[in-house]
C-alpha cells in the first residue's frame, strides 16, 4: 500500500471492467488461434519516451485476475522516472496470458504514466513556489486511479467529490451573498474546509473578513493575484486555477499562491508511449 | 439510438458509477448549504473553443439518474460542430440537481466531444483519401463512450475487443509462420476478418499469397507502404497505424492505403472545454 | 406482480446482462446502417409452434430498458396457451429498437415458454394424479425465471435453494444414520420442512418412525413406489424423482405419490419457437 | 486458457451468481446439520451417460469460489469424450463444501457438457462436409459458456454480439434494397463481414453482385441451396440456417455450403447427466 | 463453513462494498502521511466488555481483501463467549493495512457480536423452555450476516425472505377467510411450511381445523398464550413474537409456547465494544 | 434532493439489494397466495412511538423500484418529529405490492428514524452548548443513509471516510512523533483538515504547536476538557468522543467544547417501531 496507490478495491473493479471490455465473449482469438495453450512467454514493460511511472497497482492486477500463474515485477515504482527504451517491469507466464493482458496493461500504464508525467511537468514549471493540485475533472470511472497518478507526479489531490469539501463558486452565490453563505456552510459543516471562488478584490475581501479557508483566484493576471494575496495576508490559502498554459505557470508562481489547480492534468493528458516486448520461451 | 450513440446499456453503467464518484457520502454539501431546497434554475451548456459534440446522451443520463424534474435539450447532437462560447444545450430543473450534475454531465461532455474533435481533425487531414480508425488503446472503462465519440467525429471503429477479429502481430509468430498461423486462425474462426501486422516485403507477399482480408502495415516510410500497396495489389484492404503525427498525415494519404488507425484519438485527447451556465429562477 | 411472475427485481439485473451481452461495444450495428433513425416499426410476436406462454415480464423488460418510447401489449398472458402462427403480443417503437431488442426479447419468451410448455406437458401426463415439482437443476443466473416458468406450465416449486429446506441424501448419511440426522436437522432447523431420500424400505420405516415430512423415494420401481406409499400411511408427503420419461408418469401417478419431481423441466426444455414479424411504419 | 475455455472474469461473474442463487441467506442447511465441520471428503464427478465434456472452468470456480481448501482435478478436459459411469474429474476437500457446491457445479457441467454433445453429434452428422455454427440464440446471461462449449463440441462461434459483423435480414430491407443496404453497411463498417440472409436467387444474385462476404440462406430446399451455391460460385460463404432436423443434415451437407448455423445447440440442448459420487474421508 | 457463519459470497460482496465506503477515492490518507509504507505492525482485537463473538469470517475478509500479507488468527470462534479486556484474535502485517482495515474490521465484528450477544441475553431468559428466533426485521444489505449472528447467540433463524414460507397475517385476509387462504396457499406451495398470525382463539381454532403447521401469536397475555396451546394440543408449533420486553420472557416461557420470535435481535442489537490494540514491529 | 437526503444513487442501490435479499427467488408467496392479483389497497404508515422520521427517500424507492403504480405520500418529512399511533405517510396501490414491499420499507424507515430519534436525544441533551457528531462506526454498506439519518436528528457528520480529512491517533505515532506527524500530514495532504487525538495535556500543547485544525480528547474528565479547552484558547475546535453516556453529556457541554462525536448514533440506535396499517380497496 503506497501513498501512491490508488485503494486496491477500486482497482480490483477497474480492473474487472476493463478485461470485460476487452476479452469479449469468446476471449483471445487471435492468441488461441496462432499460440499453443502451454507455450511459456516473458515479456518487459518497456517505455517508448521520458516520463513518470504511474499505474503499475493496476498492471499488476490485470495479470492477477486473467492468470495466476503469471508473475509481474517492477524495475521501477510509481512515481519514478522511466527512460526511453528502457524497461521498467517484467512479466513471465503462460504466453496466452501474456498476451491477452498485454492491451489492458497497457492501457492503464500508459493512461497513468501519461497523468502523472503531465503533473511533474507542471510541478517542475512552478520551480517549487507553488504546489500543483488537480481537481474533480476526471474521467468517469478512473477518478482514484488518475488522483493517484497525480500524487505519483508529485501533485496533489484537490477535492475526491462533492461530499468532502465546500466549494462555493458563482452558482452557489444566486440567493445568498458570499458572506452568508459561508456562514451556512460553516454551521452545516463545521470543521471541513470551505474554500471560496473569487473575481473580484471586494470577493476577496469579504472572503478574508469572513474567515475562509482557502481562496481560489478565477480570471485574474498574475498582477491581480498577487495583489489578492497581499490582501489575504496569509489569512487563507490562496488557489488559483483554469486553463492554465504551462508557460505562464512561472508568472504565477511568482504571485505567492498557495496551490495551482490544473483540471488538465485529469482531463488532457496524453498518455506516456508504453510497450510490452514479448519473447516466447520461460 | 442514433448511429453515433453507445448502447444505453453501457451509457447507464458508466453514468451510475460516475455519479457515484462525485456524489461521495454526503452528496454537493456545497449546494446543500447555500441553495434553497426548491429554488428552480436553468442553465446552457456552452462550448469555449471550437468542437465536435458528442456524450449528449451520457450527459442527459446524469440528469436522468440525479433528479427526473430535470429537463435537458440539446440545440446540436453528436457529430455536430459546436462554436466557441456558443450554447449547444439547456437544462432546467431544480437549481440543487443541476449544480449536483454539473461536473459529471460536463466530464462526460468534454472528453467525449475530445474525441470527437480529435478524430475530426484526423478526418480532415487525410483530406477523404484515407479513412481513420480507432484503436483498443482507449481508456479503462470507457471503451464504448469512446468508440461512438470516434463515429461522431467521422471516424470508423476497428475490433471492439480480441474477440471480433484476428489480428496477428509480430508476438504470435513465434512458433508459427505467417502463413501457417493465417491457415490456424481461418480454420477456427472462419467468416471472421483475418488482419495481418507486416513489416517487411517478404511479409506482405506471404500475407497475400494466404489470402488476408487486411494487412496491417508497421514503420514503413510513405515509399514503402506505397510500394506495399502496390504489391498486394488490392487483393486486401491496407491499413497503417502507429504514433502518427498529422503532418505526415497527408504523404501517407497519397500511398494508397484504406485505413489510417490511430490509438491517439482514445488514449491523447484533449478535452474540448465546455461549460454549464447556470442562471437561478425558472 | 402476477404469481406467475419473477421477482421485478431479478428481472432486471438478468435483462440488463443480457442487453449487455448482445449489444457488445457498438450496439446493433446492422440496423444502425440500414434503418433510418426515426423510422417507426411495429411487430407482432407470433408462436411458431403451439405451447405455453411464459417470459412475458422479462421480454417486456427488455425494451424498457432499450427504448421507452416502445410499448409492448400481451394478448396472451403468461400461463396461456398459444398456437402455431399466432400472435400474442405486439410492440410498437423505433424500428431500430425494436430490431437491437428483437433477439434478446425472444431469448426470453422462448426459453421460458419452452420450459413451461415441458412442465404442461408433465403435468398433463400425470392426470391429476400426481403433482409435478421442478428441482435446483436450473441453469446459473436463470433460477428466478425457470421457476416463475414451471408455476406458468402448472408446476409447483419445489427447494428455491439450500437455505430454505432440509433435504437430507445419502451424502449426508456418512456420519450419522438417518434418524439421529433427522433429529439434528430438526433441532437446529425447526419449523423447516424435513424431506429425506430413501431407496430401500428399511429407510421408509425408519423415516416414518422419526416424523419426517417428506420422503423422497429413488430408485423405485412403480410396485415398490406403491409399496412404500402403503407403508408410510399418509404420514409424509410422498415424492419421486429421477430421470422419470414421460412414458413412465402415468404408472407412478397409480402409485399414490404427492409429488414427482422432474429436472429435465429446467435443464432440458427444448426452446418454444417464437418470432417476432416486424413491419415498417407506426 | 484453453480456447475451448471462456474467459475468466466472464465465468468468475455467472459463478458469483450461481452461488448466491443456491446458497440463499443461511447456506446449506442440510449439510451444516448432518455433516461435521472438518469432516473431509472426496467425490468423482461421473457421467451417466456418453457424451463430450465442456464447462471444466466454472465447475472448478465453484470450489474455489466456496472453499480455498478443496481441490479439483480433472481427469479429461473440455472437448473430450466421456462414457457412462466413468469418472472424469476428482474434488477432494472438507465435505461439507463438497456437498455446498454439488449442484452448482453439476449445473455448469451438465448444462455445458449437454451443449458440447448436441453439438458433436450435430458435427458428425455433417461428416466434414459443411462446418456447425451456434447462432445468438443463446441463454441469458450464458453465452459465453454456450459458445465455448459449441467449441468444445467442435462447432464453430457465429456473431458474439449485434457488434461484431453485419448481418442483414428480411427486417432490415424495408426501407433499403438488398444492395444498397450492402454499400451503406459496408462504408459505416468497412472490414467487418457482411453477410446476408436471402430467400429468392434474385437475392442470391444481388448478394452476389454487391461482393457480400456470406450468404445466408433460408427456407430453400437442398436442391435450392445447392443451385444457389452454384449461382454463387465461390464468391461468398454460404451459411443455411433455420429449423434443421439432424437427419436432414446430410442433404444439406452435400449441397456445397460452407456452414449450418443452428441455434437449438444452445437453445435446446438436454442436459448431459453428470453426477457427483462423494465419499467421507480424506 | 462453520453452521455459524454466513454464505461466503454473501460475506465477500458485503466486505467489498464496506471497504469501498471507507477507503474512498484517495485511501487512508493518514496512515499514508505518518507509517512508513513497510513498516510491519501486530494487533490484537480485545473485547470492551463481555459478549459472544460474531462476525469474525467477515473481518478476516476485510482484510483477506485489503492485503494478501495481513494474517488474522481467532483465538476465539464465533459463539463463543469473550471478556472484558480480553484478547479473541490477532492480526500481524504492514502497519498501514492495519490501519486501513481497522475500523471496517470492528464494524463487522461489533454489529455482529452485539447481535450475537443480545441473542444469548433472550436465550438465556428463556431457561430452555422455549427457543428464540429472528425476524425479517434485519438491516438492509446484512440479512445474511445477522442471521448467521443469531446463531452464534444460540438463537434459530425464521423465514429468510418472503420466498421460503409462508405467513399469513391479518392484512393478507382482507378478500379470503383464514380457512380458505390457508387451502389456497397449501394448494399453491405445497410442502412448505404454513403459518398463520392469530389474535383471537377462534382463529387459533380455525387454524386448527385447517392443519397449519405454525400459529403465531399475537396481542396476547401469557394466560391467553397458554389456553391458546392448550387449545391447540400439540397439533402445531405455537409461536409469540412482538415488542418482548425480556423481563416479560419468563411468563411466556411458562405458556408453553414453541418459539419467541424478537425482531430487536436484528433491528435494535447495541455493538459489543470491540478495539484493535496495535502495536508496531513484526 | 433535501440537504436530509442521502445521495439517490447510494439509495437506488441499496435498496436494490434490500428487495433482492427479501424477495428471493420465488417472490411474496403468501400474497401470491391469498390476495388477488389485481386488488387495490391503500395504507398509512404509522409511528408506535415518538421519534424522528428519517429515510422515506429509501422507502419510496423501495415501491418505486417494486411496482412503478405505487404512490407514496409523505404526511411529515426527514428531519420532523413523529408521534405515536400518528400515521407520517400514506402509499397506495395494488395490494400485493403494497405487501410485498411493506417489511423492506419498514427496515428502512424503522433504523433510519432510529439513528435520527436518537441523535435528536444527544443533541437535545447538549442543550446547544456543543455540537453531536456521528463517526466511521457505521454499519457496513448503510453509511450514506445513517449519516443522513444522522442530520435529520439534528447531528453533523464527521469523516466520510479515511480519505476526506486527517485524524491523527495513538496507533499512527509509533514512529513519528505527533509534531512531525501533523508536519507531513499537512505536507501531503495540505488543505485538508488535521485532527488529532490527544489523551495528555503535553499532547494538546503539542498540538497547539503545530497548529492543528482539531484535537479530538479522549478519555479525560470534564475537568481535564475544559483545562484543555483552556490550554487551546480557541486555536482548534475541540472534540471529545469515547463511550459518552448521555446523562453525562451536561457534564462535557459545560466544559467548552465544540463538538461531542458518538458512535451509538449509528452501531447502538435501537430502531424507531413504525407499522404499515393496510386496508384493502382504493
């Protein structure tokens, strides 16, 4: 269990839904029809371009649940980098198997990888003067697998859902102003954290006058921003979010927020090139 | 049930287990908070960039499943181009429901039309001389959402599983060559699409002389595959695949070949950004 | 909620798998590519044989699920007869719902109206003299549907599954002899049924002597049936199972027995041969 | 992985469901009241009549499911032929969990093997002359069981699903004519079969003109078939379907087609009698 | 299989759903901060104060499913009785599967053991002289789980669902008399036991006439409670149920009466207070 | 959607299983029995004590899923107080459903209102001097709906699950002590609320140190509380928790602290006793 690891039971289903997907009903056809059913075969994880490993929980479990006889070791853990060309896992069994998994595998490694590579990118752009965080702007289904790889980029994980945190953006703000409905929110939830949608410097400072946890920034320049958080003066964390390009991240980050929320991260990340070189033989 | 829709009944899984996801334990504890239990709202699902729609009917199973007061109407449907901050959409009901949905029904929104405008663009480059494929490399989970967001975007879908067709690869030629493994697979799966993965000349004759119904052609430069296409003289459909960039789209265009499958339309894209406008009152 | 009926319940989660099963990852790709969209359809489901109806609830489910917009009337009810080429039941929709429902609805009705037609063919070769049971001999996943079926042909239910009867067999006398294991079935599960399997006299007596509820008697001939029912002395329900012909029923049925309990209703129904004869327009 | 097997996560699914259908809320009362707990077992799983194996896998995941401590080895394998009242497989474990999972895996065996036999003697019939298919008729919620045992019988698998080829029937022409129902199929779904159902050598030729993959026929005598395999001269497979009796098989054999497709392989398949002798001991 | 515990399937699909509510999408986010990853730990479950131990197959599951290194060893089973600062079980592996398990772990063995516990205060109340039973009157998702509880208490388990008897109360004889609703009902399930609510002793005459094989007894004092027997003379097993305060047990038990059926066992148990005392080191 | 209500898919699913649980395989065979298929009928549901009502989302779900011609009225919501032999709801429709969901529905309502009933009592004897709180010892796979119940009694609802908020006890300090603790806690995991249990006043200083969110006391006196409430001076909320008795709660509300948390609202409520009054007719 790492700190890196999506919950085993979330995986286990993923997992599940994900052979289905791609066994069918008759399975393998093309393995059946050109391998014999003992060969034995092993094979290496292999990455065809730099980046950041992520979802090996869930490679390992595609195997798991297709054959027991196979057997998955990682060269490199989540989190770490991998190098073109190089492998970073081996897998040994039955030949099928290897096989039929090879697909799935992949696709949760190179899904992973890809997430997690992105974030340490943006990591790496905000030099360390501000922390990366993602948000609820996943993929449907893959949500503790893609928070997960975020944590393996060295990202952190905003909200899990709508039910751990408040939130209060412009749509929550139609009947009460922001100040009361922080105070609602705090006297029906008290002791979670209430963050506040800001645009405006008067938001900013009501936020700061009715004591809010965390501030996210929207539609500001880095000048902006920076003024909001001179404003706050270090009465609540600062985040600042949207369609951030990566090169204007170094803008920011000399803005003193606290967190940059990047639903890129979950939602655009192209996946890590990832490879499974087979050979036949034990 | 439109050309372009997945089946409901794949739509209705992914939706529950998305919203169960979002939803946690507690429910929007920030709409809870500071919205009226019974105050009305409407909204209009917008696009901020240029697209091609699709996931409507996902996005409107959100509503479905959330709160049956909920009305949604799309002003596009899948496959259709939406304009930067352009309203493809409304929805109307409870102002709570639609916040609830909100991120769910847009998650769905935004991959799905990423697929759709990635393909399209694929479409275009290949300028009507080639057709596009997917691939099996799409994300866990999602494979049917995806491939009907390949269908909207102009794209043709290849195997659905490993159990819709052969296609024999480098990895299943290990104790078997090309034409004793085509010779196999035709005997046990008779009727069923045979593809062939040939990197070299020698390859593609063989798959010719044993009758293949598509050879799939792999790191071969525009010349080459020219020349493949040449030899096997339309006696079966070709197809070429890999890291494709799009520029080079168009010299690959010009070789001849039948299809052009690119795992990038599933696995790389990016999402189209797109948003809910919600306003308070009926 | 007819008494011939399924739980709702069970139905829904048999007919979501099979939608699933039929529909795969693209859905009715057939219809999809020669039926127009909105083109309205209607059909008639029409026996191909005579034999008796069972399966409508689950059929019915079938295009609930797919379509809302179809409607499907019964003109014969579950337990009904119906003849050679005649309709008894129509549906009215989309005909590319109709069409991607079509295999799936008649998977139901034929199965089961073959299973009840099998069960009204056993209880009318037992002339009232006997009553026919069904067994746990039904196929995985269908238990609810072939016992709603059997209740439709004139059959009784017998054990739903292990938990609600105590059917004490040979395998389980290896420790202890039949009346102390009668007794200690009786202790740990009063109130519950006590049927004990016999196949030599000695078993009857010793069965009657502990106040069983019902004997199961095997591997007698119809004399050596009769005489065990005169020994008994109305005491214990009487029941016969076995691989029992049809041919044969009438000479058990003589010998005074409550029950004949048949497998073959479940495991080995031949399907009733229905169709559905659809039509263009509304 | 055997390809006469389904695939895992397909039968770990259907066996879940079975068990919780058989063990109820309480589990095995009879066994839990009549047998000692740590009481060992061992039993042979018997036919009781001729016939060929199939559904080895689920009966095995049965046991493993139930029980981590029974062991189950097979003394024939799916596809091969067992005879009356000899043993084909040993399970040795606690007997109480022997006797929990009797039925369960007797209804697996039974109902697959009783698959895997109707369709052997169906193949025989054919005396190589044409090959045996399954159709879609399957049970639901089993059909990737039924289709491995058609394998396992030596037939071969149709469709899996309405995904996976096209296949146009009478219901699909009321809009479209046969051809151009075939260029609009084949341009959605370019490099999937198409294949299609013809009554009249009009169809047949038109079939023939448009280059269809297979032609189905229907409702034609032998003499019919067979001037309609002429008619098409090698330029399609030709598949007859419907109602066939086994012993008209042969007339159709020597007709020239290529396959008989018959859905009572899995729609009306008896069961094949298997039995579990258990005795006490270890 | 202990007779005690509940059906394993029942068991695993329960502990998958109570580990997904407690892990969430981001796992144990506290362990994850403070335990190194393979830090090893041993715990002891000790009970808070006396009881009778249920619910240990459960929490062995819980982390069977969580960590394949975790081993968990009872020194005590399920039924028998565990003290006060008492020790019952042991769990050693890496400290954060510990943690991540504890409180899903104490869940199942506090609900379970406080059934079991307040079981054993009723039977031990009824001094033998009359038996204690459960209800439908069990939590939603947990039948299986409580009914296996009571058992452990010494207690005897009622109907498992409306499925397995049948009950016949005041408001299924709106239409029917009692007589003829019990004719019908053995006419329709026969074999099955029948048992009929009375609250006056002409219907505990009627249904003495009519040969049911249970009265329940309803409203009734314990005087009333012992004519009703006496009235009934040993022709059906008499039952009382209802809000029983327990101090009122000892009348009833006197009455004569066969069971007393208590839906608290299920609806109202308080948790046996059950801690898991960790300590780090292997 | 009430902010009362638990989230509608957790409803919709456990519901589902409910029903599954007591419906079985056969369905309501006493209704089947004695009422006709088509008799309406109409009920109340009534209080047989006082309380507070809670979870007639879950029992309207529970006829809504049954039997879509069922209406349900609700006479009071979640969250009011009922009063005994007061009817709170009113449902109509066909009488078999109407009985066949009745026992589901009473579950539901009767341990919901249950957990709801006896937070009201807690917090009612906090007399607005500190705030009740529910915890993780929730029954498995009924969180959602014990935490709303727990709301409609008046309560608040800590952590959701391990993953939304950091507490901090004994058994994560074995290796780091609680400053370094709480530093990489708030590391990880920052924005997220850090809480801390403390059982010495070194502790609470430490604690105070390092800036904590919360200190949750346990096993102290009120005397010791409210020294610690003291050493806190306002910088965390304080909780207590542990085994309160409610008469001593007086005791703890006086000594300054913000929140009590008991696990009896959800492992120990003894179920509200609630009764469906049926008649027959419309």
């Amino acid at each position: 269990m790492s700190d890196l690891d999506p919950p085993i039971t979330a995986v286990r289903e993923v997992v599940r839904r994900a052979l289905d997907e791609d066994l069918g009903v008759l399975g393998d056809i093309t393995s059946i029809a050109t391998v014999a059913e003992e060969a034995p075969g092993r094979g290496s994880f292999v990455a065809r371009a730099d980046g950041v490993l992520a979802g090996t929980l869930a490679a390992g479990e595609v195997y798991a649940q297709l054959d027991r006889r196979v057997t998955v070791e990682w060269l490199r853990r989540d989190g770490e980098e991998v190098m073109e060309n190089t492998a970073f896992g081996t897998v040994t069994g039955p030949l099928r198997a290897l096989l039929a998994g090879e697909r799935t595998a992949l696709n949760f490694l190179g899904h992973c990888s890809g997430v997690a590579t992105l974030t340490r990118r943006y990591v790496r752009s905000a030099h360390g003067k501000v922390r990366v965080r993602d948000t609820r702007k996943t993929l449907p289904g893959l949500r503790a697998l893609q928070k997960a790889a975020v944590r393996a980029g060295g990202g952190l994980n905003h909200r899990e859902s709508l039910s751990d945190a408040v939130l209060i953006k412009d749509n929550h703000l139609t009947q009460l102003g922001l100040g009361p409905a922080v105070e609602r929110a705090r006297l029906r939830w008290p002791g979670r954290p209430i963050e506040v949608e800001c645009d405006t410097f008067e938001q900013v400072a009501e936020a700061k006058r009715v004591g809010v946890d965390l501030v996210l920034l929207d539609n500001m320049t880095p000048e902006q921003v920076a003024e909001a958080v001179a404003l706050l003066d270090g009465e609540a964390l600062v985040e600042i979010s949207g369609g951030l390009e990566m090169m204007v991240m170094g803008d920011y980050s000399q803005a003193g927020v606290d967190f940059i929320s990047v639903g890129a991260l979950t939602h655009s990340a192209r996946q890590l090139d990832v490879a499974l070189d087979l050979e036949p033989g034990a």
